[in-house]
C-alpha cells in the first residue's frame, strides 16, 4: 500500500477503510511518516470522528513528526 500511496498523483487521494482492529491507523500511520521524511509531501488527513483523527495524531507525535503536524479541528475538542 506503501508504493501506491508513493505512486499517487498529487491531486489524487487514497482511501483507508476497514473494520476496527484491522491496522488502519497503524498503516496510515506508517505511510504519512515515510511520505513526509522520505519525500518531504505535504498530507491531508480526515476522518468521520475526532477520535478516529486523534490516534492518528497521537502516533504521529510518537514517530517524531511534532514540527509537521497542524492539527485543525472544533476547539472544544482536545486531545485527551
């Protein structure tokens, strides 16, 4: 999934669906940190829920992408 995700065009996007418990997160993840070292992209990221959104967030800040990351959302809403 990695190779596809390199082979897109900018203006395509890629869809990531599955049932909960599958890697989707993991796998998101794994591609956004690859694309922005290796290939220094610029990546969008959405989802149906806040929560969906923050575990992606939360990995992202794990794997050492702090600097990258703008995270735009309700500001009600905080990462808990």
């Amino acid at each position: 999934m990695l190779q596809e995700a390199y082979n897109l065009d900018p203006h395509q996007i890629m869809l990531i669906s599955g049932a909960p418990g599958t890697g989707k997160t993991t796998t998101i993840v794994s591609m956004i940190y690859n694309l922005v070292n290796k290939r220094k992209a610029k990546i969008h990221v959405c989802a149906p829920s806040n929560t969906a959104v923050d575990g992606i967030v939360l990995k992202l800040l794990k794997s050492g992408l702090k600097e990258q990351i703008l995270y735009v959302g309700d500001p009600e809403h905080r990462i808990k």
